[in-house]
C-alpha cells in the first residue's frame, strides 16, 4: 500500500479520521479520474457507439443486474443445464459432501454462473484409467470437468471429496489442475 500511495503522491501520515477521509478520495479520484480514466472512456465511447450509453442512463434499474449483481445460490438445474454430460456407464449416483459451488468453482474457476453465462459449454469426461486416474481432473479454460472412474461407489466419493476440498489451495487460474498433483 506505501508503494501505492507514494506512486499517487499521497502518502502522508494521518493523525486523524479528516486526514483518512482525505486520503481515500485523493486515491479514489486517482484511481477513477486519473489511472483508469482512459478506459472509463473507452467503455463509455463503445456504449455509444451501439446506442447503448442512453438507454443504460435512461433505464439504470434495467441493467443492474448486469453490472453489478451478486452471484445467485447455485442450483443443481444450474449445473444440469450448464453441463453437457458424456455419460459412460449407467450408474447409481449418491449425495456427497461437497457443495455444487465446489465442484463449478474445481470445473470452471468460477463459484458461480456468470451473468452472461460461460463463454464456452461445459462438458464432462470421464477418465477410464482407473490405476492412475484416482482425482478428478479439470481445465478451467476449456471448462472441462473429468470425471475419475470407480468400482467402488466409496473410493469415487472419497476421490472426489479429497480432489476438489484439496484444489482450492493449489488452483491456480486457467490451468490443468489434477488432484494428484496436489499429493
């Protein structure tokens, strides 16, 4: 944060909640006025362009929830409906104590579904090779879950369970990431 406030030339010492105060709005209008005053008028420069900047004025309610909405609980029809399924072998399926924001967030990066959706669909795979593909496997750019494959309904749980609880300290955006080589 020095650094930061240093480069905007205003790092000082505060003695009192005034000062705080006028620091946050000298970093804000830094920020807002001055770093990303360029883009502000790209984006604003693109809306006109389309049209769009008047009607968003005009109807602000309209748009909010594209802008500046807060991720809605993730359902399981969301990931049914987001998800394109390779089925492999017809097979019982049980509850597991993951939550379905875990197992979107190990698939996609992302703990809920984007406003305007994924850029790509969903796909799940399934990894027959059961001697050294135990964790599921995702890539987050592609959106691809894989799916380990079992004999026992306990040792995919449990697979599973461990693979994606133990990714969310490793991942690491946009990569492959493998639960076993978390191990």
């Amino acid at each position: 944060a020095e650094d930061s406030l240093s480069m905007m030339g205003t790092l000082r010492y505060i003695t009192s909640l005034d000062q705080r105060d006028s620091l946050v709005q000298s970093a804000a209008h830094y920020f807002v006025d001055g770093r990303m005053h360029v883009a502000f008028r790209q984006f604003e420069e693109g809306f006109k362009t389309l049209g769009f900047l008047d009607k968003l004025r005009a109807h602000p309610e309209i748009f909010e929830d594209l802008f500046t909405s807060a991720p809605k609980p993730l359902e399981a029809k969301d990931l049914s409906t987001l998800f394109q399924v390779d089925f492999s072998v017809p097979g019982k399926g049980e509850c597991s104590p993951l939550t379905l924001e875990m197992v979107l967030e190990f698939a996609s990066g992302a703990s809920a579904v984007p406003p305007l959706g994924f850029p790509l669909h969903p796909v799940i795979e399934f990894l027959y090779n059961e001697d050294t593909k135990i964790f599921p496997e995702a890539n987050t750019c592609a959106i691809v879950l894989r799916l380990p494959i079992h004999k026992q309904c306990e040792k995919f749980k449990s697979c599973m369970t461990e693979g994606i609880l133990q990714y969310r300290s490793y991942y690491s955006q946009c990569s492959t990431v493998s639960a076993k080589d978390i191990h």
